[in-house]
C-alpha cells in the first residue's frame, strides 16, 4: 500500500469535514486513542457518530491488524469524547507528522484531555507482569533521539512553541485519578506505574536491545503513542498514558562456545517465548473490559 502524501492542510480538511458532519453537542473534549485489541472502548460509548478514515479528507488509512480504522463519536458519562480506533504507525511507511494528524484534529475541535492507550511488550520482568495495566509516568523516545520527532519542520505556530517541554507529560493529578478508578473497580491489584519505551519497528527488539532499553529506565517497549503525546503536549492537551501488558520480552543472550558446557544455565527470569502478534491481540482481548471500564470511570470521575 503506497504510503498517504501528507500536507499540513490535511489536518484543517479533516477538521472542517467533521465540524461540518457531527452534531455541535458531541465535539469533544476527551479523545481517546485505543491500541491493539482495545478498540472496543468506542462500543459503549452513547449517541455515537462514526466515521471509517477513508471518508475522511486527508486521513491514510491502518493497515494493521486489530485497529479497524474509524473515528467513533459520543458520550461517556454525559462527556463528549472521541474514540480512534486504529492508529497510524511510523512502520507502516508513514510519515510522522500523519501519524499525529488525527492529534491535531481533535485538537481543532476542542479535545482537552488525551487517553492514549498501547499494548506493550515487558521489559521489567519483575515489576509488569502479563495481563497488568501500566500507567505511563515517562517515556524514552528512541527514535526521536536519532532525528524522528514529529514536531520537526516548520512549527505550526497556531497549535504550540517551537520547542514544547516534555517534563510533565503525564500530569500526576491524572495518574492519581487513574488509581483511585482502578480502587472503585476493584483492579488496583493489576496496576502499575512506569516508563514506556518507543522503538519504531515493525521488527521486535533483540535481546541486546531489550537489555539496553532496561538499562535505560524502561519498563515496557512498544511501537506506538509517544509521537502522540508528543504532539498531544504540543497542543496543550493533558495526557494520560496506559500500557497493556501483552508479553515478556526477551532478554537472554545466546550462549557462547565457551558456555556450551552442562554447569551453564540461563537465569530462569529470561526463559521467555519469542513474541508475536496473535500473542499481543489475545491478551488485549483478555483484559480489554478492564481497560474499557477503567477508562470510562477516569472520565466519569473527571
């Protein structure tokens, strides 16, 4: 699939397109960006409007699997919210300035808040265990280290600064509230709190990757959401991040020659399975009422 040609005019022919479309009672001021397997939040919304992302002007298209592909409009606890279901990812031969522009439109029609949700991959065996939801508290941008941040180019002066601090990204009065709803529900068993890393994709990380990416500080690795909330701060939304916790990743090294004796045995922490897709789909599938209802009590709480 060629990738989408993307100008900055996009964003104001996605945004006219759909303040020319939904009803003024339902533009939002939540947004919602939901990952692999949790589309499923944008079914309970109410009085809903939707839109598939080919009728809208200047939107690509998701080729991945477990993101539909629509943009879902309605009501949660009488708030008006949108729910993205299907993101755009910079593996998918997109630019990263497309990857955000669904961001930017929520941004023109009055979004305040920003839910961005992700399945990810563990790299703290420990602490993220398979089937827990991480509140992400920080990030580590890895390909915005090597060049790839979405802000680069020209500012678009009329959303935010040339250059926008990250340091609060995920404001602690929102990670707050995402734990008292976790208590109400009766899951604050599951959640946990820590950094998630960006890597760009579509391969999974090698052992000697994962090791450095936890040396690093992260907890969790996944291919999505940072560009997001990066141009999410941008637009002077709040942020607030979740990590579904789908697979350990792999960590082990090979043996060496040398450690082909039988005394030599990996440390049973890192016997874990080579990741996959299906893998990352089912456990979203697993908890995804968790994740919906979570999110729901956040916004009724808000």
């Amino acid at each position: 699939m060629a990738a989408h040609t993307y100008t900055d005019n996009d964003i104001y022919l996605a945004a006219d397109f759909l303040k020319a479309n939904v009803p003024a009672e339902l533009y939002p001021k939540v947004g919602v960006i939901c990952g692999s397997g949790l589309g499923g939040l944008a079914g309970s919304l109410e009085n809903t409007v939707e839109f598939k992302y080919e009728e809208i002007p200047g939107f690509p298209v998701s080729t991945v699997a477990g993101h539909a592909g629509k943009l879902v409009f309605g009501l949660i606890s009488g708030k008006p919210t949108v729910c993205m279901v299907g993101r755009f990812h910079f593996y998918e031969g997109h630019l990263l300035k497309l990857t955000v522009l669904p961001v930017r439109v929520m941004s023109l029609m009055g979004v305040e808040t920003l839910f961005v949700t992700n399945a990810a991959g563990s790299l703290n065996h420990e602490k993220c265990k398979v089937g827990d939801i991480m509140i992400i508290e920080d990030h580590i941008n890895i390909p915005g280290m090597a060049g790839n941040n979405p802000l680069i180019g020209a500012n678009l002066s009329s959303f935010g600064p040339r250059f926008p601090p990250v340091n609060d990204a995920y404001p602690r009065e929102l990670r707050s509230l995402a734990i008292r709803a976790a208590r109400e529900l009766d899951i604050r068993q599951y959640i946990r709190e820590g950094v998630y890393c960006f890597v760009s994709g579509p391969s999974y990380e090698s052992p000697a990757e994962a090791r450095m990416m936890r040396a690093l500080g992260g907890d969790v690795i996944g291919m999505s959401t940072v560009p997001e909330v990066v141009v999410a701060r941008h637009c002077g939304m709040k942020v607030l991040g979740f990590s579904l916790v789908t697979n350990f990743v792999v960590t082990r090294r090979e043996r060496t020659a040398d450690e082909e004796s039988p005394e030599f045995s990996l440390p049973p922490e890192d016997n874990v399975e080579t990741p996959n897709h299906e893998e990352v789909l089912a456990v979203g599938n697993m908890r995804s009422n968790d994740m919906q209802n979570l999110v729901k009590k956040i916004v009724e709480l808000m």
